[in-house]
C-alpha cells in the first residue's frame, strides 16, 4: 500500500460551526451520499467548569474530494442526558449507510471520579441522509462486559456477506507511569459481529498482536476490502507521554486478514508515515479508509490529536 | 394476607464495634443454608470519606439453626476485595445475592462506581467462592450484566435463583436521573433476566411491576421465591424525594406470578409493616424470604437503609403457601 499526501483539507477555526466549537476535527469518517461526500468528526467546546466537551458536525465535499460544499449548521445529535454515558461528549462517530437509513455508531463519555472517563458505544438512526440523528435508546449497545472492563468505544462497523463486523476497542487497565504522574489508560482492539447491527457477539480475544510493549494503546480501527484481502489501519502509541514526547505519540498501524478473524500485523506496510515538518510531523492518527468513484481515500488527524484539523491521502494503484 | 411476627432486630455493627470496615449498616441480607448454622450474608461501610461518601463490602454472621436469634459468628474481614481503578466496582459491591451451586458458591452483587454529574452509577458483577463462601473471586474485570439501549444506568439489587437447570436474575434498572435540590436522585425499577450458565444473559427487557407511588416511584430488591405452585416477590418501593422519612421511607411491596414474567402486585397482603417506634418504624425494606426446618422467615432492614441493622421476623400464616 502506498498513499499519496493530499494534505491538511479542513481546520475548524476556518469554518463557523455550531455549539461554540473551541478547536479540533477529530476522527473525521465519511459517508459517501449520491452528490457529495459528508466527513463527521468531533469538534469541542468548553463548559462552565472548564472542562471539554465533544460535538458532532460534518462538512460535505464534492466527490472528488477537492472542494468543500458546506458545513453543518444544526446539530447533527444531541448530548446524552443526565447521567447517560454519552453525557459529557460523543467522539468519535461511524457512520454506514443501511437502505434508507444511515446508522451512526457514537462513542459516548461519561466523567467519573477516580478515573477522568468512561465510554460505550451507543447506536443512532438517521432517516435524512445523516443531517440528524435520533438515538436508539438513552443506554448504550456495547458496554463494559465481565472481560472488557471499561472504556469501550471507537466502532468501525462494516456488512460482508449479510453480517455486520464492528471492530472497536475496550479498556484493559489504568496505569501510572510513576507516583506522582496522571493515571493513563491502556485499549486494545476486538471484534464483534452481529446479524442486525444491534446487538453484538463479541469474539472475547485481542486480534491485533503488540509491536510496542504490552501497554501499548491501540485505537481507531478501520477496514476496507480491496484486491482480494481484507486491510485495517487503526493507530497505536505509548501508554505515558504520548501528548508531547518525541517518538511516543500515535502512528499509523496496518494489519491484514483475508478471513475476517485472523490479522497479520504488517505496519511498515501502512504506506503512510509522519511527515518530516508541518501538521502531521509529531502525530498521525484516528485513520478512516473510503472508496469512492473508484479511488480509495485515507483521512487522519495529525499533530495534536486533530486540534486543526484533518488531512487526505490517496490511493496509489 | 401474609401474617409476620416479628422476632427483632437481629444485628447492628454499630453495636458491636465489629471493626473499622463494619463501621455501620447491615444491609440486603441473603441466606444460605449449612447443616448447623444459618449464614447471613450481607453489606456493611466503613466511616464515610471527608466527602460523605461510603464504600461498602460483602460481609457475614452464622446465626444457630436451631435459635436463629443467637449468632454465634461474624466474619473478621470482607469476603471479596473492592474492583480495580476505573472498574464498575472500585468503590462497593451493595446489595448482593449469594447462591450455592454444586461444591461453588456465587455472589451476584451491584458494584457501585462515582461519577461528576451523578454520585454514582451501578452495574452487575459476579464472584465465585470455592473455599465454602468464606471468601469470593470475582469472573471478571468488568460487569457480567451491564448498560443497554433501554437500561442506561444504574443496574442493581440483584437477587440470583436457579429454578431447574436455568438461571434467573431480578435486578433493578435506572429510569432516569431526577434533578432535585440536593444530589441528582435516581429512579428504578424492578427487571429480570434469564441464563443458561448464570454469565451470559438474556434480558427480558420491561417493567415487571406496575406503579403504585407515580411515575418517579422506586422499586428494589425483588426478592422471589416458589412456593404453593406459584412464584412470590417480596420487594421494596418508595418515592424519590424525601424517602429517608417515615412518611417516604421504603415500604414492603408484595406480587405473585405464575411464569416469572407476569406479576400482579398486591402489597396491601405484604403484612409487613413498620413499627410503632425503633429501629424498623420509619421503614422497612430489603425482604429476603426464606424456608428453613418447616418454618418460613424474613430478613429485613430497618431505618435509615439498613444503617441501624437487621431484623428477622417469622410466617405465621398462611402455613402452606396455597393459593390466597
């Protein structure tokens, strides 16, 4: 695989979005609709204890990806209520087009005390081409299990062969890196199938095999079909001092299946890396992988866990 | 109408100063059954952190068979250590319910987490004892019965039955989170899920019993047994404002079924009521039914959610449990 750079396409402080956006177009996904290309991703804003909070929006392109048609002006879906596990924020949002409807699998946080945050992945419909969505029930679709403790979140649900596959991630552990240091979080990657995209069948193992260390935090898986073979790129990092040290940050991993349940994983094959300056130098990640008139496109975050924004590879083939 | 006589309170930590884990309450009783003592498990707390807020662990007595009003043992330490950080359990596992299966013992319980908006939220664990029930492992990590679409939070006061080679767990499930002037106070209601193996369940996914109390009533502990041909639940209710009062406290709910799934609710032939004055006269809650030795008996909390202790009363009629 080898991808061509398109370069950084959107930077949320160009653009007037919704909800006292503060920054940041994380996790952009795409759903490819009949005129235009609509990329969800989530921006912040801050609440009145100071604390962010994650927000649904999207911005529509034409289809070749080159030109930007308009921004949501609404909200796209609301906060959980009270309570709720999409309370404090949804991040990130995959979207897949099902007949009429687009379903939109949400990564919903919640705020706790002895830890920052926990997550599940809850379910929401969209009956007009993903503008708004309606949730499925206020409670979740995946949440904690007996061997998937905590933090359960980043869907990537796709249908092959009259069955959903949704890959996500779960919480192991928390850590810290020494006494005095914040507690960090350690997440791998799984799998789940199901045959109403609904309720879920976990396989209960670890499909990506560590390169790093035994706490390294895998993320953000996402798969496509192409020539034959199945291909995920997700991104993975050290567990401490991944926000600002050299060389610990997330990267892009790749891994390939051609049965759906065994991966080899295969990252100096991702054909895409850091650039050597500018928006993607320190950090790529939050990867999703797109077809569409026939080209296959990769949009990431870079530096800053997609603060300003997100960027475009293509292809080679 | 069920005729209760009550025998007394049976325990309260606070006067026996048991220990600094079991600093106060004795809460959700759950029985099991050995040759010459009766075990209680049960839930006690330490003192209340600097912010109010408690951890609660698994705990038991051994009442005499024979004199059930005679203890004549209570566990030194808690029978199954608090979860990991961030896990659904770190800081309780309140109520519970223990069973005995084969040569195995398993506690279902609530394990309690604190959160910013909410104080705290709750979900289903289980842990195993093989050493008799002295002590439990927990399965897992995480909950064995979590979140889903129509239960968003608060999972708890499991009561664990095996009725032939099934499983069956009541619990209750959050409704919604009322804003109040005080803490955000929660309201739930009474659920039931089925097993094959007690780890994999299906929930059955409605309300069982209708409302008495409105639409914010809450209703907890659904405590089942079979009995005369049908299945009978004791529960517990109240309102979800000022229910630390004698006038909001818990109540003593009461409903039969004759498949598990379709209950009618009777509470006025409960026949357990709070006291004129004591330990039990504001409220009374928690039930736990048991048949031991021809006899039949109920375990309770009093005031104030178990914090002053546990009581026992016993059936006095009806002796056969026929239809009524």
């Amino acid at each position: 695989m080898k991808w061509i750079k398109l370069g950084k396409i959107f930077d949320p402080a160009e653009h007037e979005l919704p909800l006292a956006s503060v920054g940041f177009a994380q996790s952009p996904q795409a759903l490819v609709l009949d005129d235009r290309v609509r990329i969800y991703f989530s921006t912040r804003e801050r609440d009145r204890s100071g604390k962010y909070l994650s927000h649904v929006a999207f911005v529509d392109f034409d289809q070749r990806m080159q030109r930007i048609l308009d921004v949501s002006r609404r909200k796209v879906i609301g906060l959980g209520g009270l309570g709720c596990f999409d309370e404090h924020g949804i991040f990130p949002i995959n979207v897949l087009k099902d007949g009429d409807r687009v379903l939109a699998y949400t990564t919903g946080w919640n705020r706790k005390v002895s830890v920052s945050a926990d997550a599940a992945i809850g379910l929401a419909i969209s009956h007009d081409q993903g503008l708004t969505f309606e949730r499925y029930g206020s409670g979740p679709i995946m949440a904690a299990a007996l061997n998937e403790p905590f933090l359960v979140g980043d869907a990537f649900v796709a249908r092959y062969g009259g069955v959903y596959h949704m890959w996500y991630i779960f919480g192991l552990r928390w850590i810290r890196q020494s006494e005095e240091a914040p507690l960090d979080r350690v997440y791998k990657i799984a799998h789940a199938t199901s045959t109403d995209g609904i309720n879920w069948r976990r396989d209960g193992r670890l499909i990506i095999p560590d390169t790093l260390n035994a706490d390294e935090c895998q993320a953000l898986p996402t798969v496509i079909h192409l020539d034959g073979r199945y291909h995920m790129y997700f991104c993975y990092r050290e567990a401490h001092g991944f926000r600002d040290q050299h060389g610990k940050g997330y990267r892009i991993g790749y891994a390939w299946s051609e049965d759906l349940q065994n991966w080899t994983r295969a990252d100096e094959q991702a054909g895409i890396d850091v650039s050597a300056e500018g928006w993607d130098a320190q950090m790529q990640c939050y990867p999703h992988v797109f077809e569409c008139e026939n080209r296959v496109y990769l949009l990431y975050n870079g530096n800053e866990f997609g603060r300003h924004g997100f960027g475009l590879a293509v292809l080679e083939r | 109408m069920f005729k209760w006589e009550k025998l007394g309170k049976l325990f309260d930590p606070g006067e026996r100063q048991s220990g600094s884990w079991m600093h106060a309450f004795a809460q959700s009783p759950s029985v099991v059954l050995y040759e010459t003592h009766v075990r209680v498990y049960f839930c006690t707390r330490p003192k209340p952190d600097a912010d109010g807020m408690y951890l609660s662990y698994l705990a038991y007595l051994d009442l005499d068979r024979r004199n059930l009003l005679d203890i004549v043992k209570v566990c030194k330490r808690p029978l199954l250590n608090l979860g990991a950080r961030g896990t659904f359990d770190e800081f309780g596992t309140n109520p519970i319910s223990v069973i005995r299966d084969g040569d195995e013992m398993r506690v279902y319980y609530a394990g309690w987490t604190r959160c910013e908006s909410v104080p705290i939220n709750g979900a289903i664990g289980v842990a195993i004892s093989r050493d008799g029930g002295e002590s439990f492992v927990r399965l897992g990590d995480g909950p064995v019965l979590s979140y889903g679409p129509d239960e968003p939070f608060m999972l708890g006061s499991p009561r664990i039955r095996k009725f032939g080679a099934t499983w069956y767990l009541w619990y209750v499930s959050g409704k919604e989170w009322l804003k109040t002037e005080g803490k955000p106070e929660p309201v739930y209601r009474i659920r039931m899920a089925s097993s094959e193996d007690g780890l994999n369940w299906v929930k059955h996914g409605r309300d069982l019993l209708e409302r008495r109390l409105g639409e914010h009533e809450c209703q907890a502990c659904p405590d089942v047994l079979f009995a005369g041909g049908r299945y009978h639940m004791f529960f517990s209710y109240r309102r979800s404002h000022h229910y630390k009062s004698r006038e909001g406290g818990y109540r003593i709910g009461y409903a039969f079924s004759d498949d598990m799934l379709n209950w009618q609710r009777c509470d006025e032939m409960a026949g357990m009521e709070v006291s004129a004055s004591g330990w039990d006269s504001q409220m009374v809650n928690y039930p736990h039914v048991f048949m031991l030795d021809g006899e039949t008996y109920m375990l309770y909390q009093g005031n104030d959610m178990g914090r002053t202790g546990i009581g026992l009363a016993r059936l006095v009629s009806p002796r056969d449990w026929g239809r009524h």
